[in-house]
C-alpha cells in the first residue's frame, strides 16, 4: 500500500494533516475534561482553560526538546521540529501552572487531565500518519505502506541512515514498506484512554489516574520503539525514547503505590464551584 500526505489546500492557505489532527486532537481532549467537569457538578470553563495552557505548553516544549535534542537552532522558526516528551513536558507545566493560578490542586488537575491525554495522544498520532512521518522499519505484513513523500521518504537511503541494514546492491532509491507505527500507537492509546475512561470512578487517591497514564503510555512508547525507524540508538537497539518511557513507567508505579489509598481528605477545588446564575433584575426597578 502506497500513502501520500494530506494536504489541504484552500486558496493561499495551506493545511497538513498534521496540523488539522493536532487541532482535533485537543478539542476532543478538551471536550472529554469538560464532560468529567460536568459529572463533578464543577465549573466546565476549566477545560478551556486547559487546553489553551496545553497548546502554547506543548507547542514550546517540543519545539525546545527538539532543538536541543538536534541542536538545529533554525528549527526553532520552522514549521516541523517537535518531540512528543518535550510537548508533554511543556503541556503539563503550562497546566499545572495555570490550575495553580486558578487555586486548583495540581492532583486534582493531573486527576481530570490523564485520560483526555491519551485521548489527544491517540489522535495526534493520526496526525503523523497524515503527513507521513514517525514510520517503523520494512516489513512485510500485509498492512506495511510505503510512503514515498514521507519525512522523509521511505527509501532505502533514507532507512538505512536510520540503522536499518539492507543487502548489497539495494537500489539505495527503492521505496519499501515499513510498520505504520503511527497506526499502532492510534490504536493502543485509545485502548488505554478507554480502560482509564471507564475507572473515573477508581476509590483511590486524587491523581491515582497520573500514575495509570504514566505506565500505560510508558509502556506504549517503549514497545513500539523497537519498530520504529529511528537513529537515537542508546544501548544496541533501545533508544532515547525508551530510556525516557522507562524513566516515566517507574515514576507511574511509584505514583499509583503512594496514592493507592483513598484519602481522607477531599481535594475537589471549591474554586471550580459552578457560578451561580445571574439574578434577573426587575424591569419596573429604577422607575
């Protein structure tokens, strides 16, 4: 099978899959907070302001992990150039941050926010399936595409600078097939956002679901890695983002051991106490 990138074109305006995604990605995320919000019986204005945090955050702090990552100053005013931990890390501290402003709890807000987090990670990775990009290594499989516009393209050349090893005398200009891994990750985040979906209601202590995205998604990352075409190889075939998967598994264990417990004290934010109508004013008042 043989993907292209989709493209938007309306007049001057140009847009990628990617960026039509990434938009997808945290409206529905927003959405899924402000239905939580609405179950709580709490101000459902919160998940606007969520998501905005979450856009400007995630957008710097992938674009500085990237360049600090590659040390390509110049990415810093290109279009492309983000890394996922980097806009997870940005998005989380923008959020934080933001509740902190708002008087909310930094538990309760990783508690609302975690789900709806694999929900946008699931769709932002149809985003890259879109414009071709994050892709595995060759296969065979009956669902492996090639994608010879991709970023880059799947050409030999291009893979076997990632580490993929082909036999002599490949057209180093062959486009093969590869892993859609963007697709692998889709599905595999939207069965953790539906299990975490489902256990809201879980009895145990507020941000009891942060420590349950860690180690899903922790886990997700690290396993698809190794079908991934990638040229950050640390340790033999284990890169970068497994080193960093394994560093946010341990600490999702850690969190749900210390907040396996209910606790005693409730932590929802009574600065999210929905505001009261506004009282009508009498017409015949001021008369």
């Amino acid at each position: 099978m043989t993907v292209y990138p989709f493209i938007l074109r309306l007049g001057p305006i140009e847009l990628t899959g990617y960026g039509l995604m990434m938009m997808v990605a945290f409206l529905m995320a927003g959405w899924a907070i402000q239905l939580d919000l609405r179950r709580r019986g709490l101000d459902e204005e919160f998940a606007a302001d969520i998501v905005i945090a979450g856009v400007v955050g995630g957008l710097l702090g992938a674009k500085i992990w990237y360049v600090l990552l590659t040390g390509e100053w110049d990415a810093l005013l290109r279009r492309g150039g983000f890394v996922w931990y980097g806009g997870f890390l940005g998005a989380t501290a923008a959020i934080i941050l933001n509740g902190w402003r708002r008087g909310v709890p930094w538990r309760f807000t990783t508690e609302i926010c975690s789900a709806p987090l694999a929900l946008g990670y699931a769709l932002g990775r149809v985003g890259c399936f879109l414009v071709n990009d994050d892709y595995g290594i060759p296969s065979a499989l009956p669902w492996a595409m090639k994608f010879p516009d991709g970023l880059p393209p799947t050409t030999v050349a291009n893979l076997t600078a990632m580490g993929v090893t082909f036999p002599p005398g490949t057209d180093p200009m062959q486009v093969v097939a590869v892993h859609p891994t963007q697709i692998y990750e889709t599905a595999l985040m939207l069965l953790a956002f539906w299990w975490m979906w489902r256990r809201r209601d879980h009895g145990h202590a507020t941000g009891w679901m942060l420590g349950c995205y860690l180690v899903l998604g922790g886990l997700e990352r690290f396993l698809v890695e190794f079908l991934r075409a990638k040229d950050d190889r640390l340790l033999g075939a284990f890169t970068l983002a497994q080193a960093t998967s394994a560093l946010l598994v341990v600490v999702g264990i850690g969190l749900l051991y210390v907040w396996r417990e209910k606790e005693a004290v409730n932590l929802q934010p009574a600065a999210l106490s929905p505001k009261p109508p506004p009282t009508p004013t009498d017409p015949q008042a001021g008369r």
